[in-house]
C-alpha cells in the first residue's frame, strides 16, 4: 500500500475518533452554567457513564487502532525480554494495562485519592514493559 493510501487511513480515524470525542464533551450535562464532567451522561441510566469513565474507554479503543494499525503496517516477530517469553506489542500492551490498573489500585489504598502522580507512574512503568519486556 502506497504511503498516501496509509495517510488516508490515518487522517480518516483521528478525524473518526476525533469526532466521538467532540460528541462525548458536548455530551458533558450543564448544570448552573458550567459543565458537569462527573455528572452521569445519561441521567437515570443503569449505569453511572460519566464523562471520566467514557474518556477511559475511548482511550482504549485509541490504543487498539493504533496497536491493529501497527500490526498491520510494520508486522513483527515475538521477542524475548526480561521475563524470557515471547511478547509482541499486544502482549506488552496488555501487561502494561494490567500493570497499570494495579499500581492504581495500589496509590488508592495507601494515599486514598488519584491525580496525576499515579499516571506519571503508569506512563513510566509503560516505557519500562515496551522497551524491556
């Protein structure tokens, strides 16, 4: 596939995604003129989606088109690391989510509320898993 071909692509998803995420911040309820980015999406849903917990799945979904996009473009071989089995980049991926859900969990327990801090533990754990896993 030619590279204007693959900019295409690219250009139509981030303009795909781009478009789900403006439709999730208009979204957001307004509530005594100012947005409510915690308040439920929809009110009196089964379930509490507010604009955090969409954000979260939207990111994920950006990861995995961005992983499948990848895979697609550049295959590659398993490699062995650090714990001497063969990962490719999903696998990593996965390691890297889990990993991180844990030392969020982890931050809860002991500091009892999130920020920034745990996220900047996240992202560097995340360099650590791709590059030596």
């Amino acid at each position: 596939m030619t590279a204007s071909r693959w900019a295409t692509i690219y250009a139509a998803l981030a303009a795909v995604m781009g478009a789900v995420l403006a439709a999730l911040c208009w979204a957001v309820p307004v509530k005594d003129g100012a947005k409510d980015w915690v308040a439920p999406l929809i009110p009196g849903g089964w379930m509490a989606w507010t604009f955090p917990i969409a954000l979260f799945f939207w990111v994920i979904a950006c990861l995995l088109i961005v992983m499948t996009l990848l895979a697609i473009r550049w295959p590659e071989t398993p490699r062995v690391g650090i714990l001497r089995i063969e990962t490719t980049r999903g696998d990593r991926l996965f390691i890297t989510l889990l990993g991180s859900a844990f030392i969020h969990l982890i931050w809860l327990y002991f500091i009892g509320s999130l920020g920034w801090p745990p996220m900047l533990i996240c992202l560097g754990y995340a360099v650590v898993v791709f590059w030596l896993v």
